[in-house]
C-alpha cells in the first residue's frame, strides 16, 4: 500500500452540516466574562436573537436572548448570572418566539469554565431544537438527571472543542463537532422519550378516573 494512501485523511461518513439539522442542534454559543459578552453562530443568531446580523459578533446577554420567550427569560437570566458567579456545566430549558410567532422549545447545554484561582472566564454550548419532545417546562435542571452521564460526556467535549480551538487543526475540530453531534442527539432522543413517557403515564391515569 502506498504511504501517500495510509496519511490522507479519511473522509468522514456523514454530512455533519445536514445530520446537525437533522439531530435538532441549530446552533453554537460562547461567551467571555471579559467583557460580559456572548457570540452567537448563524444559526443560534436566527433563533435566539432573531438576528442573522449579530452572528460571530460580542453582543450582551439580553441582545443574545432577546428572542426568549418573554415567561422564561428571567429565570433563564438568574440561572445564566448564577453560574457567571460559580462556573461549571450550564443546562436550560426554554422557549423561543420568532418574529413570525413561532414558538420553539430549546434545550441548552453548555459549560463556564473557571480558571485555576476560581475566577469564571468564559463558557461554551450548544442549543437543540427539541418542540417536538414537548418538554416540561419547570424549573431549569440544578441536580442530576437522568441524564447525568450524557451531561458529564457533552461538558467533557465542549472542554475538548474549547482547547483545540486554540490549535491551527480542522481535522481535530471537525471530529469533536462530530462527537458533539452524536451527544446533541442522544441528548434530544432522550428529552423526547421522556416526554413521551410522561405523556402516556397521564393517559392512564386519566383512562383509571373514569
């Protein structure tokens, strides 16, 4: 076999632009403690914001947000300041309200990093399209779930992609979106069956009343 062969890269097996769409991860987000910044990609521009404008631009928390549903933004607000303070891995459940009057349900899921004396520096995540899980909407997740092994899994990952962002090496950058992506939809795939599960369990119970 030639040498040339064995050192090309391999290509990978899956278009990782089409399996995001499809798997409901519509877009990226990091954010810097100096200054108070977020950066949205394209895609979390469009459903978070409500602007294409702002993609891969520093803009405030509230003008990353301002397409939240207007009943989840303050809590989402507290829990996001909460871990601006604490740092560690950031999960949130809300909705979002187009222009148009769309409304979508969104899974968040990122990690704020601290420094070795404390200090939170910046934090990166993904947001999931999961409307059609219909989710419960209670109150963010601050204790482990049951999806807790998932979580560890994406924070440990985020943390991978946030250290290879510092080399000059698209390969490497590619696999780990690629890993993302299989934990983006495991994540979801497990969001949605809970839904289900729950949506059933109250079927029976109504079925037992009557």
């Amino acid at each position: 076999m030639r040498p040339e062969v064995i050192d090309r890269p391999r290509a990978l097996p899956v278009d990782l632009t089409a399996a995001l769409s499809a798997s409901g991860v519509v877009g990226t987000w990091s954010w810097s403690a100096q200054p108070d910044r977020c950066i949205l990609d394209a895609g979390a521009a469009d459903v978070l914001a409500g602007d294409h404008a702002i993609a891969g631009l520093p803009v405030p928390f509230e003008r990353a947000k301002a397409r939240v549903h207007p009943d989840d933004l303050p809590k989402l607000s507290r829990h996001f300041k909460r871990l601006r303070r604490s740092g560690g891995l950031f999960v949130a459940e809300y909705r979002t309200v187009s222009a148009t009057g769309r409304v979508r349900r969104i899974l968040d899921r990122g990690r704020l990093v601290r420094s070795e004396a404390g200090t939170v520096l910046h934090g990166h995540g993904i947001i999931i399209d999961v409307t059609e899980g219909d989710l419960d909407l209670g109150a963010f997740s601050e204790r482990p779930d049951p999806a807790t092994i998932l979580d560890t899994a994406a924070a440990h990952a985020l943390a991978c992609r946030e250290s290879i962002d510092h080399l000059d090496n698209s390969e490497l950058r590619l696999l780990v979106d690629v890993l993302l992506l299989s934990l983006g939809q495991q994540i979801a795939a497990l969001s949605r069956g809970q839904a289900r599960g729950s949506a059933r369990g109250s079927a029976r119970g109504l079925g037992r009343g009557h």
